[in-house]
C-alpha cells in the first residue's frame, strides 16, 4: 500500500497542497481531474522526482519521503511510454534489471510471462521506432513491472493511443494487475476506463484533492460543484445484466444489446434522458412512469431529479421545458432515454 | 510556370555568397605546385607547427569536454536563477576581439596576478608554451562545444531519465546508460567545432605564445618574410589535414536510417 500524508509541493508555477491519500495493498485506483490539476506532480512527487515542500509519503509502513527515485520500489509508465530508443524491445524490458538483485531463474520466468501477457514475444529485438502506440506502450508496461515494483504508477497510459489499440492495452492493464502484487494508480480522464479497471478514485483540481471514495459515490453523491460538473455523467447505476436487459433494482431497461458481463454499471447522460406529461410513442425503448421529487437551476439548465420505482434519474431540460410542462416537486411525469444512449461498462 | 522576381533574388545571392566562400579557397589550394607541396612537407618545421597545431585543438576540445558536459547537462535540465547570465558568460569568448582574449590571459597568467605566481611556484609556463597556447585555445574554443551539447541534452526527454531513475539506476548510471548513448553524437560534433575554431585561432596566441610555432602563425611568419608564394604551401597543408579530420569525426555522427 502507499499513503500519502500533507503533502506540499511548490514548483515554479505550480502548487499542490494538503494531498492526503491512502491506497490499499493491491488495489487498483484512479486519479481524474482535469488538465493541469497536478495528477502528474503528485505521482512523479512519489516516485521521488519532483522535491516535495512538506509532508510524507509511506509504502507500508516505511518511510518513502527522502529515499531517491531509485530505492522506491515504484515503477512508472507514461502517456508518451518514454521508452529508450537507443535500446532493443528486449533491452527496454530487461533495463531494471541491471540494478537489482533478482534472482536469475525467478527473472526469466517474470519475462516469459510478461511477454506472454503482453504478447511481445515477437518483437523483442525490435527498437522503438519501429513499434506502434499500442505495442510501445505494452513494452512500457513489461519494463516497468519486471522489476516486480510495489506500486506502479500510470500516467494517462491509454491517451495517446488509437481507440482500437486502447481497449486491448486497458485489458492488458487488468489482467497484469490481477496477476500481480503491485498496487496500481492511474491517471485518467476517461469514465470506461477508470469503471473498467477500478473501484476507488480520487478527482484532483487546481493542485488539491477534491473528493476520494468509491467511483459510484463520486458519480452519485459528488461533495463538490467541481466533482458533479467534472463527472458530468450523472445517472450511474449498479446493474445485473439478462440478456439485451439491465436490471436496475426492480427496473428493467433494455439496452438493444447484450453485454458479455452478468453484472456490470449502466451510465446515461442527464441531457439524454426526456421527461413528458404522457406517454411518448418513439423510437425510445425505455419509458417509464417517474414522478418529480426535485427541481434545481442550474443557470441555462434545470437539473431535474425524477423517481422510478426505487431509481432516482437527472435530466438537464431548459428552463422553458420547465415552464411548458408545469414541472413542480411531485409532479405525474414520464421519463424516457433511447437504449443507445445507455453506457454499459 | 514563370518564377517570380524573388525566386530569381534568392538564387543570385545563394551564388554571389557561394562563390565568396569558394574563390579564394579553390584558388589558395590550387596555386602552389605538387613539387611545392612536396618540398613543404619535407621541412621539419612545417611538420612540426602543424602537429602542435592539431594536437593543441584537440587537447582544448578534450578540456572542453571533461570540463563542459557536466555544465552542459546543468543548463540543459535546470532553471536556476542568474542561469541567463551564466549563458552570457559563456559566449562572451566568441564576442571578444582575439588579441583581447591574448591579453586577457596573459593578465592572469603572468607575473603580476597571484594566479600567475601561484603557477610559476609550480612550474607551469604560460607564457611561450604550449600549455599557454592550450590555454587560449580552449578559452576560445569551450562555447561552441558547450552550446552544441547543450542542445543535444535538451533533445533528450527527461521523461527518459526519470523512467530509468524508477527502474532502480543511480544518476551516474542514469548518465551513463541512457542519456550518454542518446547525446554523444551532439557531443562530437560540439568537439568539432571547438576544435575546428581552436586550429583556426591566430591573433590570442600570436600574443601569448609567438612560439613554439602552431601554423596559423607559422603562415603568418612565412607571409611576412618570404611573401604569399612561401606561405601558400603551409595554408594548402593545414586546411586539407584539419578538413579530413573533421569529415572522418563528421562521418561517425552520421545516423543509420533504422536509429531514431
């Protein structure tokens, strides 16, 4: 595990301050926040790169906070894979190697697994030039975890890569994790992702923490302005999947598809859900009879929430939608959403 | 298609300049006979000026070499305050006239500054020695490969550094494995160019050291007592040494196409 305790940094131009954090051995956990929040400051600050004002930093019990980069046993993968260009597939992988006292035995069988995982076995005397973004950064991912780290740290790793390469490098992340002992923490922007891989994040702006629980608690019950906004996909459930069907508590929405999970999350944007005094004939598969239990200004919008059964959707309608449909607390409404507009992770 | 009026400019000037460099250089190695060359390279003198010549370059850019990576890699990776003023510093050798840098030299180096002193308790001439010459060489020389490998450095993410201080290695190591093997090639061609500025210093060491004889001032001498004629076979030899050289160090910074 790693905990993180008061810490402050100040760079330049930059501040992070009172950043308390605690990650379970073995966890997986997310860091969100959005572009110049500091999520790479504070994971470069635990590996020991960027000198810290005050506060500590454990892993374990042991106290991390003046050891150099070298002697943390935290490995790193970046958005851009940093790999070295001068050095083969097999040099990258094997370079931490040089520097620690692995047993021989034990590291070939290490390298043979994570070539096996990562499916590089035939690109190992390749130099990185001649790599695509998805096999760049698979190597990065082999030359960090070689050296069996305690806690891997991921920098936005599935950034910069093509959509078809990144759903194979975000299972790869997850089964290297399920196969291994190293805590893992990722930065990212991407909602899939973090539901995909995690169940515990931390969304970080303006230098500080904002909010750190359970991925569903920050979508549902976000403690700050900045967290609802930056979540901005508001209706998050827990769903039992039955075939093309979701089960939402005692609701059942159909997705048009079926999901290769039996249980799993749903997500729907509050500006795809539609509220109606009747019942609306369309395209929309899933309408349901709600009634309003809230009405909230949002400036250009109204968030308003709505019960169905025991679930509680947020739509975004506009003020004159309010007004034409005489929404108040209470109200008789029907709420519809087109299955295509359903998310299912 | 018609070219434009500035095409046309461009072209003109691209000539006149290339035929500035060229001319004066195709007619210097042109103008002395083979027989000339011959005799020339038979003089012990010539010889030796232009190995003192060659061997002092290199020494200022090995100085420059040892002394300057380390500050290099300083400038290149941080910010520090007074870090503007520390590059002005350091191409001030470039802007000075040369006889000024002689001089200068020379001012601390002799007898009246209590460096000078210091010196002569241990033995070292400045003055008229090829320690001196050395001396200036470098002093002159040390920009060009500081700035040269400066940028090399500067091309190397630091991403690279911080990813291998991770996987366990120390900075020497970090050094020594990763960001040496990605910079030396900027590093040698900043030693070509200090050298190549080095053996092409005439009025700083002319001021500290008149001899031993590096041939720059060999040429010189020749030009003064015995006309252009004598002092052409000198030029034709040092120019034609020190470019081989050069083209031979210029080939090994050449990259295989399947390298980054």
């Amino acid at each position: 595990m790693i905990a993180v305790q008061d810490l402050n940094i100040s760079l330049p131009e930059f501040d992070l301050s009172d950043i308390n954090l605690s990650i379970g051995e073995s966890e997986f956990f997310i860091l969100m926040g959005p572009t110049g929040a500091g999520k790479t400051v504070l994971l470069e600050a635990m590996a020991g790169l960027v000198p810290i004002r005050s506060g500590k930093i454990f892993i374990g019990e042991r106290d991390i906070t003046t050891l150099p980069p070298e002697k943390r046993d935290i490995s790193l993968v970046y958005q851009d894979y940093a790999l070295f260009p001068h050095l083969t597939v097999l040099e990258n992988i094997t370079y931490g190697l040089h520097f620690h006292r692995i047993d021989r035995a034990q590291s070939e069988v290490m390298l043979t697994r994570l070539l096996e995982i990562l499916n590089l076995r035939h690109l190992q005397g390749r130099l990185p030039v001649n790599l695509s973004g998805g096999e760049k950064q698979r190597v990065s991912l082999a030359r960090a975890l070689m050296v069996e780290p305690r806690v891997l740290l991921l920098d936005e790793p599935l950034s910069a890569l093509d959509p078809a390469f990144r759903e194979e490098v975000r299972n790869a992340i997850k089964r290297l994790h399920q196969s291994s002992n190293a805590t893992f923490l990722m930065v990212t922007h991407d909602f899939a992702e973090a539901l995909s891989l995690a169940r515990r994040a931390a969304v970080m702006n303006n230098g500080r923490i904002e909010q750190v629980g359970s991925i569903e608690d920050i979508f549902q019950r976000p403690s700050s302005t900045f967290v609802a906004d930056f979540v901005g996909m508001k209706n998050l459930f827990t769903a039992r999947f039955k075939g093309t069907k979701a089960v939402v508590r005692s609701l059942e929405i159909e997705l048009g598809r079926e999901p290769s999970d039996s249980i799993g999350y749903i997500a729907i944007r509050p500006e795809d859900i539609v509220i109606s005094r009747e019942a609306i004939a369309s395209s929309m598969r899933n309408s349901f009879k709600a009634g309003v239990t809230g009405i909230f200004d949002q400036g250009f919008y109204y968030e308003v929430h709505v019960r169905a059964g025991e679930v509680t959707f947020k739509s975004l309608i506009t003020k004159r939608s309010v007004f034409e449909l005489q929404l108040r607390e209470g109200t008789e409404v029907f709420v519809s959403f087109k299955s295509t507009a359903i998310h299912n992770f | 298609m018609r070219r434009e009026p500035f095409f046309w400019i461009t072209i003109s000037c691209g000539l006149v300049i290339m035929a500035f460099i060229l001319l004066p250089l195709i007619e210097l190695m042109t103008a002395p006979s083979l027989a000339m060359l011959k005799e020339t390279i038979q003089d012990k003198d010539v010889v030796r000026s232009i190995w003192l010549s060659i061997y002092t370059a290199g020494l200022a850019g090995l100085i420059s070499f040892i002394l300057g990576t380390p500050l290099a890699y300083l400038l290149a990776r941080s910010n520090f305050r007074g870090k503007r003023l520390v590059e002005g510093v350091i191409d001030l050798p470039i802007a000075i006239p040369h006889p000024v840098v002689g001089i200068a030299i020379l001012s601390v180096a002799g007898k009246n500054h209590w460096i000078g002193q210091v010196f002569s308790e241990l033995g070292i001439r400045v003055m008229g020695s090829v320690t001196g010459i050395v001396m200036v060489l470098t002093f002159v020389g040390i920009p060009f490969y500081l700035n040269a490998t400066k940028n090399g450095f500067e091309g190397i993410s630091p991403r690279l550094e911080k990813v291998s201080r991770s996987l366990g290695a120390s900075m020497f190591s970090t050094f020594f494995r990763i960001t040496f093997p990605l910079a030396w090639r900027s590093m040698l061609i900043g030693i070509i160019m200090c050298c190549a500025r080095a053996i092409s210093e005439f009025g700083a060491v002319v001021i500290v050291a008149y001899h031993p004889m590096i041939a720059p001032v060999m040429i010189y001498e020749r030009f003064e007592a015995y006309g252009l004629r004598y002092s052409q076979p000198i030029a034709v030899w040092l120019v034609s040494i020190s470019l081989a050289l050069f083209l031979i160090l210029r080939l090994l910074t050449i990259r295989s196409p399947k390298e980054v």
